[in-house]
C-alpha cells in the first residue's frame, strides 16, 4: 500500500526536448465569442444554462494577464483568461432529459478537432498531467456555504478521477456553514479522498498540475501562486476506486458547478437527489481561468518557464 502523502523529491532540469503537449486550452488572444458559441476547439460549451455560452464565459483579452508561468515575458503573454459564471439560468438540460434544477453550472470541455471523446482516448492513458489556474473574480464571489466543484475529469458513470472543490460539503441535513476550511482549494481523488488543500486568497492565481497514473491508479498534485515555478506538494496517492481502461476515461471539465443546500421542505428523497432539488440563491457568481493544458511526462512535467521538473513517484 502506498502511503496517502508522501512528499516527492523535485529538481528542475532544462527543457531539451518539449514534454509532449496532448491538448493545449490556453485561449488565444483570436479565440472570439463567435467561436465559444460554436463550442469549437478548444472547447465544448455545451454545459449552461439557456442563453449563449458567451453570456456565461468572458473572454479577457489584454485586460487581465493570465497566470505568469506559460509566457516568457508579460509583455507578450500567448493566452486569455476567461471568466466563468453562474447565475439563476444556468440551469444545464443534459441531452434533452430532465432540468438539472439543484445545480447551478457552466463549464467548458477540453476538446481537440472538434471531438471531446477521441481526446480522452489520448488523454487518458499512461501517465499524464493536467494543469489548470484560478483565480477568484471579487466582483462576483462564491458562496461558501455551497459546495463547488470547480476542475474534474468525469467517466461516463458520472464519478470523478479527480477534483476541485471550494466552499462547504454538502450535507443532509445541512450543518454549520460555512464550514471552517471553506475557503480552501481542496484536491480530492476518485474516493473523495482529501489530497491537498490550501488557502484561496484572493488576487492571487493558484496553479496546479494533476498527475494521473492511468494503468496503476495513482495521483499526485503540482502547486504554486502567481508566478512561483509548479512544485510536487504530495508523493503518489492511491486511486484504486476508479476504473480502469476506457471505463475510467472521461472529460476534462473546469467552471463552476454549485451544489444545492438541502431544502428542509422537501422528502428525504428529494433532498438526496441534489441534480434535480434543493436551495439555490440564484446569484451571479465566476471563476477565473487559464493556464489548461495535458501533456505527458516524457520530457518531465512543466513547471513554467520552459523548465520541467521530475514526475512524482
């Protein structure tokens, strides 16, 4: 049995040849709103409510920079970030089926020629590494006596490999919220097992790295703010709840997904069905993002500026 946490010895090495990039989603500054309407690549943009997927996700351009870590010099930065919001409408109607009522949700798919499965077919085996950076948007905060989930990878029997989190658990019956660490970023694994957690604060952007063992069921985490070079801050995590084999690939998701509070009104059924029931404020509240991308390991794991460091084993 490998132990929960174990920190994994790092050192940087020079990039001689590009750790393999699978799928690159750092939007670029000619990535237009025309473009996320039309979910075309990088992104599907199908999860949302019922207007456009730009009423719900604001390209940036030059007005904000993304996190430091992908672009030699501020002055010529090679991507936008991109706010993700929800509101009351952002009511997601999966495939035609029933309104998810209990969530509030916007999310963008990691997609590649317009095909979002044939891109988990190469994602999702061997050992590979998905980063992402957030950033809080202050004018549109988080309610953090809800549960978020913000970054996952989702199967097609719903789990998740891994995931994101902010804000409080959601409970039945809900409890003292927020609770105290809900201002953290929180990792977990397929189990829901508690990887990593750290402090949300504000006007910093917190990148991470998710390696992912797709044959031994492991995981490990890759964390910095701003412009600090990624570093391991977890050993390898066992992830042996999830599946194997195309049973456990799945999408790379990030946005924001807000879980209900349990409505005392309603059956205990209801209250258990959190997709379809619940308490919902219908405010409008975002996320930042940048810095997405899924490389492999061959020349390392990017840790920015053109540097690798080790994999975590």
């Amino acid at each position: 049995m490998l132990p929960s946490i174990v920190l994994a010895f790092t050192a940087f090495v020079s990039l001689t040849s590009a750790t393999p990039l699978i799928y690159d989603g750092r939007a670029p500054f000619n990535y237009t709103i025309e473009d996320l309407d039309n979910s075309l690549d990088p992104y599907l943009s199908v999860v949302k409510g019922t207007m456009n997927a730009s009423y719900y996700t604001r390209l940036l351009g030059h007005a904000l920079n993304a996190t430091p870590l992908w672009s030699s010099n501020l002055q010529s930065p090679i991507e936008q970030p991109m706010t993700i919001s929800i509101d009351n409408t952002s009511i997601f109607v999966p495939g035609g089926s029933t309104p998810q009522n209990g969530f509030r949700r916007t999310e963008l798919i990691a997609q590649k020629y317009g095909n979002h499965t044939a891109l988990n077919a190469i994602a999702d085996v061997g050992t590979t590494v998905f980063h992402v950076s957030i950033l809080e948007e202050l004018e549109k905060p988080l309610n953090m006596s809800h549960e978020y989930q913000i970054v996952w990878i989702e199967p097609n029997d719903g789990t998740h490999v891994f995931e994101i989190q902010l804000g409080s658990p959601f409970t039945i019956p809900t409890g003292t919220v927020p609770v105290s660490d809900a201002r953290f970023l929180k990792v977990r694994n397929h189990a829901l097992d508690l990887m990593f957690e750290t402090p949300f604060t504000s006007h910093d952007w917190h990148n991470f790295a998710v390696q992912i063992d797709w044959t031994n069921l492991t995981l490990g985490v890759f964390y910095s703010t701003n412009g600090e070079p990624l570093k391991a801050v977890t050993g390898l995590v066992e992830n042996l709840s999830a599946s194997l084999g195309a049973a456990g690939q799945g999408d790379y998701h990030f946005g924001v997904l807000k879980l209900p509070l349990a409505d005392p009104n309603e059956t205990a059924a209801q209250q258990s069905d959190v997709v379809h029931f619940g308490i919902q404020e219908g405010d409008t509240e975002a996320l930042t993002y940048s810095g997405v991308f899924i490389e492999g390991i061959t020349g390392g794991v990017s840790a920015g500026y053109g540097k690798t460091i080790a994999p975590i084993s």
